[in-house]
C-alpha cells in the first residue's frame, strides 16, 4: 500500500469500530480491532459482521488503535475526541481537537456537548491502565449514543508514537 493507511469504521447494529488491516490482537483474526465481530479478514480486506445482540450479550464498544486514529484525524474524519480523563489524572495534555468530558459528567453537560447520538465519538484516557475512557464509552452507549469507539492504548501510547498532542 505504498506507505499507506487503509482505514474503514464499521458502523452496524448498533455497533461501531475502526479496522486497520493489518493489525492483529488477540481475539481478533488479524484485521480488525472491533470486539464483538466474527471476521474472516483475508490480505487487506475487513469484513466484520457484528454479532448478534442480545440482553445477555450486548454490543460492546469498538476499539480503535494509534494507526487507525492518527490517520482518521489527519482525513480529518468528522468525529468528536473525548479526554475522559479528570482531577489529578488530566495532564492538560489533549489530542488534536480533543475535549474534556469526564464519565461523571451529567446528562445535561454530555447532552450539550455531544448532540448527535450518531455522530462519532472516540474516547481515551491515560492508558490501557485507566479505566476512564471504558466508564465514558459505556456511560455513552447507555445514554444512546451508537458510534462510540475507545481508544484503549490512551495519550501515553499517542505521545510515545511520536503523534502531535
């Protein structure tokens, strides 16, 4: 691909993700980063499929990598980034174009910032030590929100990758 990122959100059901072919992790058949999918991901081509959701199982959250963002971000994919980080923990360090939005945040708060329920939203937090930007993604699904993506790996793994904060 000549240097290139082949990205592509998967949004179905209720379910959102970001693929980044090649990225293999464990639990994942080596292209897509989305939990809650059965792929079958032959040389470049993602083809998730949600899995059915049910009350036991619910859709979870999608994830997506440092990759995957930082070429989303330089697309300059429309999108909401979220720091779900708070208190002692905020460094005032933020990704390009990121807010603050702690879990705890009411209704109201996340309401006006957020008034899309469809929009896409990416949430970190420090790293995948810090609970914050799951306890944000999931409060958001609860609230109906239906694109939500959590970038687990968080600024730490942002900074490290040599990306602009």
């Amino acid at each position: 691909m000549n240097g290139m990122v082949k990205v592509a959100l998967l949004v179905a059901g209720g379910m959102a993700g970001a693929c980044l072919v090649p990225d293999v992790r464990a639990g994942h058949c080596g292209g897509c980063s989305a939990p809650g999918t059965d792929t079958k991901s032959p040389a470049g081509v993602c083809a998730a499929k949600p899995m059915a959701e049910t009350p036991a199982a619910p859709a979870r959250i999608g994830l997506i990598n440092t990759e995957a963002l930082a070429a989303m971000l330089r697309q300059k994919v429309p999108m909401t980034v979220l720091d779900a980080r708070s208190g002692k923990w905020d460094d005032g360090r933020r990704l390009p174009g990121a807010k603050a939005l702690s879990p705890s945040a009411k209704d109201e708060e996340i309401a006006a910032l957020l008034p899309d329920r469809a929009a896409l939203i990416v949430a970190y937090c420090t790293s995948p030590k810090c609970p914050a930007s799951a306890q944000l993604a999931k409060r958001l699904r609860g609230l109906g929100y239906t694109n939500v993506l959590e970038y687990h790996e968080g600024i730490e793994d942002w900074a490290a990758a040599g990306e602009r904060v």
